[in-house]
C-alpha cells in the first residue's frame, strides 16, 4: 500500500467509476475525453494517478505532461513534453505536417517556412494516431490551466477530433482557472470537497491521525480538502498545539504547513528545491548545473523522504503545485534572483527560457531583460505561437524604464493576443496604455485594439465608445486611421442596432475626404443603413470588386488583401449580394484556416454560416457553425458563442425538432442583456416563431414575429436591418389568427420607409408576399407573380418555396388547382431537399387536395443526408472526388484513422456499402 494506492483514495468512489469506465472503453477502442476541475488540493493529481495505474493494468500505454507556470510563457513547452518519447516517430508523417510539428520545437531542418497552426495540431493527432496503431493511448493532463497557450489550442483540437482514434485524453485543472479552450470542448467532472464522513475516514489513514479538538479543528479548517486534511494532520501532529490556533485562510495556510519542512532540511537540499522551483522544469541537469558544486544528486534525498518531490532518472516533480510554490515564497527576495540568474547562465543554448530567468531576476526595470523578452517574442510570433508573443511583451513591459516605450509593448502585445483570439486580455492590455503615454498614435492604436475587444463580445456600447472618438479624431489628420476606426465601428454598431450610434458613423464617414482606398467607407455606408445607402454601396462595391475568385484549386488568397476580402463579403452579405458574399467569406475562411487568427476565424465563419443558410445550403451552413461556435468559445467572442446556437437552432425548428430548437434558444441566450444586442434579439424571435409555426402554432408564432417590430403608431423596426426579412412571416401568421389590421400597419409603415432608398430582389419578394396575403381577392395575384417574377429570387429557395406555396393554396381554394400544381411540386422539390417536415407535410398536403399523389421522396437525398453531420458530409464529397482518407485527413484537418471511421458510419447512412457509389449517392453541392 501506498500513499497514492487506489486504497487511499477515499470518498471518490463515483469518480473512480468514471474513470474505469474511461480506460475500459479506451481498451475496445473507443475514445473519449474528461477534464477533472477542483479548486488547490481536490485531489485531482490522486485521480490522474489511479487512472494511469489502471490503464497500465489494462496494457494502455501513458502519456503523460504537466503545465508548469514558469513555461507557460514557452510556445508548445507542454505540447514537447507528451510528443517528446515519440518525436522520432514524426519522420513518418507527411511532410507540410512533420515540418509545421517539429518547427514548433526548433526541431525542422532550417528551412524558413510559414507557421500553420492547424497544420501543427494535426501534425500532433496524426502522430498521435500512427502510436495508437501499436496499442490505446492515454494521455493525462496534469495543471492545464498552466499549459502554454499553443499547447491548449493543440489539445483542444485533438479533443474534437478524437472520434474513431484509440486515443482518451484526461486532464486536471483548477475550478478557477479552467482554459477557455477546453471549457465547451469536453466533458467535465468537477471534484468537490470530500464529505465530512469521507474526511473522517481520510484522517483515520493518517501513520498519526488526531484526536479530540484537535481532530474538529483539522476537519473544519480542511473543509474536505484532501491535500489540506493529510497536511493538516502532520503539522499537527508534529505541534499538536497548533490545533489551537486562529484559522487561517486555507490557502496561505497550507503554503506554511509546506515551508514548514525546510528549515530541518540541509542547506544543499533547500538550494535545489528552490533552484527547481524557480526553474519550474523538470529538467534535472539543468537544475544541477544551475546550483553548481553546492550540492550534489544525492542532496535530493532529504527532500524525497519529507515527500516534497520525486526524483526520476533525470526528472523531478514537486508532488504538488502548492508545495513548489511554498518552497519558492519562502525564500528571500535575494535568494530567489540568484536562482534566476543562475538558470539563465545555464540556459545558453535556449534563448527563450534564458530571457525569462532573466526578466525575473530583474530588480525593477531593466531594458536589457525587456529586450531579450522582445527577441522571444518575435521568436514565437515567427513561429505562429502569438499568445506566447503577447505574454513575452507584456512582461517586457513591465520592465522597460521609458513609459512610452512600454505602451508600445502594451500596444503590440494587444495585437498579438488580438491574433490569438483572447479579446478580454486584449482589453486589459489596451486599457494600461492610456496611464502611459500621451503619444497620439499610441492612444489610437491602444483604441482601436480596446474596440476590437470589445465589438466581439456583446458590450457594442463599450466598443463604440473606444471606436467613434478615435475615427472622428482623425478625420483631417489621418482619415486612413478614421476609416479604419468607422470599419471596425460599423460591426458592433450594426448587432447593437441603435440608429445613434449608425447615424454618427455615417456622420463621421462623410466627413472623411475621398482615399485611395475606401473599402472602410463601404462597409460603414452598407452596414448602418442597407437600403437608403444600396445604389451608392453597390457602386462602390463594383469598383472595389472587379475581378473573380480564382477556380477551385488556386489560391484565392492571392486574388485579394484578406481584410478587403472580409469586408467585401459582409458588405455583398448585408446587399443581399448572398453569391458573392459566399465566394468571398469561403475563400477569406479557406486563409484564416492557415492562421491562428481564432477572433477573425469565428466571426467570418459566422457570417459565412449566415449567408450559406440564406441560400439554402444548410448543410454547409451547420458546417460553418459548427466550426464558428469552436473558436469563438475558445477564444471568448461572445457574439458568435450566442449568434451560432440561435442560428442553428432556427435550422432546427425548420425541420421540425422544435423542443430542440427552444432549448438551444435558452442556452445560448442565458445570461445575455438582449435589449442591447437587437440583431440577437431579432434572431432569437424569429427562431422561436419558426418553432412555434413548425408546431401549426399560428398565435403564438405572430407573437414572435410581431416582436421584431415596435409597438408605437407607427411600428418601426427592432433592428433596422434584420426585422424586414420577417415581414411575410408575421404577416402569413396573422392571417391565419384574425390580426390581419394590426399586421397591415407594420406593413404599410414598413413600405413607405423602404421607399426612402432602393431594396434587394430579396426583400422586394418579401414585401411582394407580405401584400399578396393581405390584398383583397382581386388584387392578391398581381403580388403573388411580382414575388416570384424576379428569377433573382431563387437565390434564397426557402423564402422563393413559401412563395409557391402561398400563392398555390391561394389558387386552389379558387379551384385553379391545374394552376396550382407546379407551384406546389416545385415547392415540395425544395422544402424536402432541405428537410423541412412541418412545410413538406403542408405542401403535400395541398398537392393531394390538388388532385396529385406526390411520390415518396427519394432514398439517399434529402432524409439521407439529413443523418449525415456536416463534418460527414465533407468527408463523403472529398472522398467522392477521389481523394484517399490521408489526403481527405489533411484537407479538413483529421487522422487518416478518423477519416476510415466515419466513412464507416457513412455508407450504411446513404445505403451504399463502396467507396465506389459515393458518387451517385450523393447530389451536387447547393441542389
């Protein structure tokens, strides 16, 4: 028996449970992921430890890696750690992936290459799936929440990608201070402290448990923590007079209780605990050269008896964080920068780390230190590694002497956590500047970055606020800078929906002299008012706009600056240009997915989502959301984390599963002040309408769609944008729930202000039907073929169907069903295509009382792919196209193990049993 036997975990039975479960799937080859969260002393460090014993007793090989707080700092430190034992092994991967993994670790042959970050994660799992060929893999995580960001960002990858790999990741970190990567991406067990009948029986396990008050005293400071309960009972046992003593917060209590062992240790011992400590490696020999001929290997074995650390061949751990930290602050100031600079003498060979230990050995400012921190981070933002970058210059910040030239560390620094996609810490990075500097361009840029963090999560006042100060500062003196504060502007204003804020950027916007180039100017022309600005905008557009994407093949991000691109394919998305805004988000997605910019990355894929289910490519919306929801919730943008489910959610009241749908409604908007963020408002109506009108609720659907709407004399619309694409809805529901006058207000105040500018085909159809359900009988056909007379209008087939199907039950209740039956075939064509139950059924229904017996639709289209998830879908096309599963795996960023797996879920789904009928089982993409 053991102190970290399974015998002494006590009270974790239900955990323990878990676990077992975990490394048993694993053995019959199925994968799985679980991140342990519980606040210092949980136990969590226990737990890992059983599981790694049982997967051993169940031949499942470990892999193992802890976060260290001192490498955090160090791109891909804890990524090097788990990959090191099988590194030689990346000589077998192919080749753009074994050059992006090892260049990583320094480990590449020299050649300069590009950084690709999503060509290193999967360079990693693809590794990771050639061992697990051998035999399961486990791997455990210990103190994630002190892993370097590059790391995080590999594992929560791999974590989405484990389906089909013989491979489970388990990993531990505390409650506070969980990753935002993985925070959505995996399964969580929280570890709670023990009960008190748990405590009892931990204290009883004690070689010297206490008795009496001081055993009250014990379980009621440790309140069922374990690690504070075992230590708590040696220290009184040691003094059983400190049972008496004033309680003292837990956490500065158990430090002591961990110093308290090293004034009985030798002197040489203590000089390694701290020099390891400082280093916060496990590397034994660097620590050893460090501390020099002042102790010896065998020094360590105090240290071990007192079961402060174990030492392996040529590591050693702390046996927990809190020790390493105990050791660490009881040091003096002196002692503790003599270690650093030590380590930094020994650390020739890695000018990273070296800088580090110098920075902490740094007595106040130190502009030498602060410049090795600026070569370390150029370093990691060559590398790709810009989280690492933002952390090195934030802390040569702090140490460089001339205020000016720290707001500029703080400036850069925004920026490259900006790339990273962290935009709260590019917030509290931006805010330090103005206390620094009065430099103008410094101000601005530190603005800019401050609205940026702002604009991605849902406080859009707060980012304006930065925003529209700097764009009309600049107008004279720098109206480059002034467009671009307007373009950045026009996005939070345009969600936030408020007509002031829209005014003012227009305001703003023509202030601003003609430039060169006025792609800032389109975008806030287009994106604060739509229809009074289109002829202008389109125009604009045009000349900015001239030439085609490139084919399938090229590269497409040679054909446009990806800025230009961004803003062109929001600017043609809010015209309801919804092809070009398609061709123009993909091929913008197709650069970002070869960056690390996850901000960027989320909110284009998100607006691509959105035009993609506008033109009735569902699939490859669900797709775009999909991979929108991942980034934004690793990187904190808080629109998208909110926007993506309400989005998906209306797919999924459309198809019918509305309790579904209603549900992703209450988690997405939980918590969020909806008030304020109008376009999620809006959305948010509508899909609930869709759920409501899905289920034959007519009342209660027009009360969803009638909210999208004011309520004064003369309505105006929540969002100046978004409400008019529901017109016909709301109106289509009234009808059929007798507020046909209540509707025709919206209706004719909503024509007359759309009659101050110029309207897409789009809403012109939609205006069109909205007329055509409330016309008198005689006037009613001249709006229903002035719908659909436009053949624009098959841009966006669900609204063009709904149409059809309007207009057909309209003729048929005038007995001119001949009249009616194409309208409803070509309808039914569309509505099943999509799986679109509730309005199939409708259409069929109709084509019956038509006189027509609509035929079953047909196997492996609509219902059969309606089975396949997005991620499947590309799969079958790809592999359809003739590409192997290495080279499918490679495009979309899986395992070639993953790959064959779900390809194995895919043929019984569509009816086939060959790679071979992938062809004909599937129908060309946007059919």
């Amino acid at each position: 028996m053991t102190p970290l036997g399974d015998e002494w975990i006590v009270g974790r039975d239900h955990e323990l449970a878990l676990l077992s479960r975990l490394v048993d799937a694993l053995t019959t080859g199925r994968s799985g992921a679980l991140l342990m969260t519980g606040g210092p002393g949980a136990g969590k460090s226990a737990l890992l430890e059983a599981a790694a014993r049982m997967a051993r007793r169940s031949g499942v090989r470990v892999l193992r890696c802890r976060g260290s707080e001192g490498e955090s700092g160090l791109p891909f430190a804890g990524l090097h750690q788990l990959l090191r034992p099988f590194l030689d092994l990346a000589e077998g991967l192919p080749a753009r992936q074994r050059a992006a993994l090892l260049g990583v670790f320094g480990l590449d042959d020299g050649t300069p290459t590009v950084s690709d970050p999503l060509l290193t994660s999967l360079g990693a799992l693809t590794l990771l799936s050639d061992v697990a060929e051998r035999g399961p893999l486990l791997l455990v995580i210990d103190d994630t929440h002190w892993l370097d960001l590059g790391t995080l960002d590999v594992l929560a990858f791999m974590a989405r990608r484990l389906e089909g790999e013989p491979v489970a990741l388990l990993l531990a970190a505390r409650d506070t201070a969980v990753p935002a990567q993985l925070d959505r991406q995996v399964d969580r067990l929280t570890i709670e402290p023990l009960d008190p009948a748990a405590a009892g029986r931990l204290l009883d396990h004690q070689p010297r448990p206490p008795a009496g008050r001081a055993r009250s005293r014990v379980l009621e400071q440790a309140a069922g923590v374990p690690l504070a309960l075992v230590e708590l009972a040696r220290a009184v046992a040691r003094d059983p007079a400190a049972a008496h003593e004033d309680a003292l917060p837990l956490t500065d209590r158990l430090e002591a209780i961990f110093a308290a062992d090293l004034p009985e240790l030798p002197s040489a011992t203590r000089e390694l605990l701290l020099f390891a400590a400082a280093a916060e490696s496990a590397e034994l020999p660097v620590i050893l050269s460090a501390v020099g001929d002042r102790a010896t290997p065998d020094d360590w074995l105090p240290a071990e008896r007192a079961g402060l650390v174990r030492v392996d061949a040529d590591r050693v751990r702390f046996r927990h964080p809190l020790i390493r930290s105990a050791v660490y602050r009881a040091a003096t100031y002196t002692e503790r920068h003599t270690a650093h600079r030590a380590l930094a003498d020994v650390l020739v060979g890695d000018p990273d780390r070296r800088a580090w230990h110098h920075a902490a050995a740094a007595s106040g400012v130190d502009e030498e230190a602060a410049r090795e921190l600026d070569d370390s981070a150029a370093r990691a933002q060559r590398r790709g590694g810009y989280a690492a970058a933002a952390t090195a210059l934030e802390r040569a910040a702090r140490l460089s002497p001339d205020p000016t030239v720290r707001a500029g560390r703080l400036v850069r620094a925004a920026t490259m956590a900006m790339y990273a996609g962290h935009p709260r810490w590019v917030g509290e990075l931006s805010a330090q500047v103005a206390t620094l500097t009065d430099e103008p361009a410094l101000l601005a840029e530190a603005s800019l970055r401050a609205g940026w963090a702002l604009a991605v999560t849902t406080r859009f006042a707060g980012s304006l606020g930065f925003l529209l100060p700097v764009a009309e500062a600049a107008v004279d003196e720098d109206p480059v800078l002034s467009l671009d504060a307007l373009a950045t502007a026009t996005t939070p204003a345009y969600n936030s929906g408020a007509p002031e804020h829209r005014e003012k950027i227009l305001r703003i916007a023509e202030r601003v002299p003609p430039q060169e180039d006025e792609i800032g100017r389109l975008w806030a022309l287009a994106g604060c008012d739509p229809v009074r600005n289109r002829a202008r905008a389109l125009a604009m557009f045009a000349r900015a706009w001239t030439d085609p994407l490139a084919e399938p093949g090229a590269r497409p991000e040679l054909d446009l600056p990806l800025a230009r691109m961004v803003v062109l394919g929001g600017t043609a998305w809010v015209l309801d240009e919804t092809a070009e805004a398609i061709r123009l988000l993909g091929a913008a997605m197709d650069h970002l997915r070869r960056s690390p910019t996850s901000g960027a990355n989320a909110t284009v894929a998100q607006a691509l989502a959105l035009a993609l289910y506008e033109s009735g490519s569902w699939t490859e919306a669900r797709a775009a959301l999909d991979e929108a929801y991942g980034l934004a919730a690793e990187g904190g943008l808080e629109n998208v984390v909110v926007g993506a489910p309400v989005l998906r959610a209306t797919l999924l009241a459309l198809r019918g599963d509305t309790e579904e749908a209603r549900a992703a409604v209450q988690r997405a908007v939980h918590g969020i002040d909806l008030p304020n963020c109008r376009s999620l408002q809006v959305r948010t109506h509508y899909a609930l309408g869709a759920a409501a009108l899905a289920e034959g609720d007519h009342a209660a659907a027009y009360d969803r769609f009638r909210a999208v709407y004011t309520r004064q004399p003369e309505p105006e619309p929540l969002h100046f944008h978004a409400s008019d694409y529901y017109l016909a809805d709301l109106v289509a529901a009234a009808v059929r729930t007798g507020r046909a006058e209540d509707a025709r207000l919206v209706l004719d105040t909503t024509r007359r202000r759309l009659a101050e500018g110029e309207t897409s085909a789009r809403l012109t159809a939609i205006v069109h039907r909205a007329d055509a359900l409330l016309a008198e009988p005689d006037d009613a056909e001249r709006h229903f073929t002035a719908a659909l007379a436009d053949p624009a209008g098959d841009r966006w087939p669900f609204e063009r169907a709904q149409v059809r199907l309007d207009y057909a039950e309209w003729l048929r209740r005038r007995r001119r069903a001949v009249e009616a039956r194409p309208l409803l075939a070509a309808a039914l064509e569309v509505f099943e295509r999509l799986g679109t139950r509730p309005w199939t059924d409708r259409t069929r229904a109709e084509l019956r009382a038509a006189g027509v017996t609509p035929a079953s639709p047909p196997a492996g289209s609509a219902d059969s792919l309606a089975e396949l998830t997005p991620q499947q879908l590309q799969i079958a096309r790809l592999a359809a196209a003739g590409l192997t599963n290495r080279e499918i795996g490679e495009r979309i960023f899986l395992s070639p193990r993953t790959v064959g797996f779900h390809l194995y879920r895919i043929f019984p789904k569509l009816g086939i049993t060959s790679r071979a009928q992938l062809r004909d089982a599937l129908p060309e993409p946007g059919e």
